[in-house]
C-alpha cells in the first residue's frame, strides 16, 4: 500500500471574495477549505502547463512552416515578380483554395 503524503502546513491569504469562491467551489466537492485550495491549485497548475505546451506546440507548427515557405522560395525562380512567389508559396503551404475550408489543422476548424 502506498505510503500517503506528508503535508506542509501552509498559511495563504486570500481576499474575501475569493475565500467566498472557494467556500462555495469546496462545498460542491464536499470537501472542506484545505482541502479546496490544495485542489484548485493543483488544476490551476495543471492548466498552465497544458497552456505551456499547446503554445510550444504552435510555436513549432508556425517554425515548421515558416521553413517549408522558405525552402520553396528556393525552388521558385529568382526573376519570378515577388507578388506570385507569395501567391504561390501560399498555394503550396496551405493548400488550394477549394479545400482550404476543409482543413481541420487550421484555428476554428472542426471536422466535417
């Protein structure tokens, strides 16, 4: 059987209404303020580092694109006018416009 936590004792402050969110939070957990707090600060933890690593991930979707773009402006040639190099960089990295809207990677995008 796993040995349970050992438990700091810790004093928080919180201003009134806030106490008040928590009391109310604590009693739809049945649980009391201890252990209300020691709870939501774990959840509030947990959301920031699953925040943490979505950015990181757009972060890297963004680089990965970036690069792609750029690796096609090499193919493209050099004398070509800089407004159909764009035109078709874009084409190539986000796809012809006829399917655009169903690309489920994109922001705002569900499947169909």
């Amino acid at each position: 059987m796993p040995k349970p936590k050992k438990l700091e004792l810790n004093v928080v402050r919180l201003a009134p209404d806030v106490t008040a969110h928590v009391d109310i939070w604590a009693a739809a957990h049945a649980v009391d303020r201890s252990v209300a707090i020691q709870r939501l600060v774990e959840l509030g933890l947990k959301a920031e580092a699953e925040s943490a690593a979505m950015a990181h991930h757009l972060l890297d979707d963004r680089a990965i694109e970036a690069r792609a773009a750029d690796q096609i402006g090499l193919l493209i040639d050099p004398e070509t006018p800089e407004e159909e190099r764009e035109r078709r960089i874009h084409r190539l990295t986000d796809g012809p416009p006829e399917f655009v809207d169903f690309r489920i990677d994109l922001p705002g995008r569900r499947p169909h």
